[in-house]
C-alpha cells in the first residue's frame, strides 16, 4: 500500500462545503463503475488513463481521489503528489461515502 494523506468522507465532505471551488472529487474506478454509482460532481478520470490526462488538470485544486475501497485511488494519489498536485485519497473509498451518490450518466 502507498503512504499518503487520507480524508475520511466526512472531512471530504466539510472541505467540499468550505471551498467548493478549490476542490476537485476525482473518480479513478472504470467507466462501467463509474456509471453504476458516484458522488455527484466527480470528475472522472479511469486510473489507466491519468498517466496521460493528468497534464490537463488545473495545479490550483485540491484534488480527492477515490475509487471503490481505497487501493486504487491510493496509487493515484501517489502518483497525483509525485506530480506535484495536492492530493488526498478518500479513506475507504466510494463504499465508505454515507453522504449522497448519484448514477447513469454523466452531466460532465
């Protein structure tokens, strides 16, 4: 497993909240994960594809990573860092979420 900063989902949550403009929910799971279940306003990048589209994401944003337990967004996490981004896996991953998730397709 990777070391790095972790966010419980209610922390997430509350920095969602405060500045909702500065941070980002990004989703790493699969296209059809992603379209079965998500938090609301992800963005979504599949973890094969972030070593090619991390280039285009914005270095001014706090960046949640989360896939579906945890393992997953912890590597992008990683790698997101090692890249010089801010980023925070999200402790346990979309299954942890209590707070509200949507499905089907996507409005980005």
């Amino acid at each position: 497993m990777f070391n790095v900063p972790e966010v419980t989902p209610e922390e997430a949550k509350k920095l969602i909240e405060s500045e909702n403009d500065k941070v980002v929910l990004l989703d790493v799971r699969t296209p059809p994960e992603h379209f079965q279940v998500r938090i609301p306003n992800s963005e979504f990048i599949p973890l094969d594809e972030l070593r090619f589209k991390y280039k285009d994401l914005p270095k001014d944003k706090k960046y949640i990573v989360y896939c579906r337990s945890g393992e997953r967004s912890a590597f992008a996490t990683y790698f997101l860092r090692h890249m010089g981004f801010e980023a925070y896996n999200l402790a346990g991953g979309i299954i942890a979420w209590p707070f509200e998730k949507e499905s089907g397709p996507s409005k980005s």
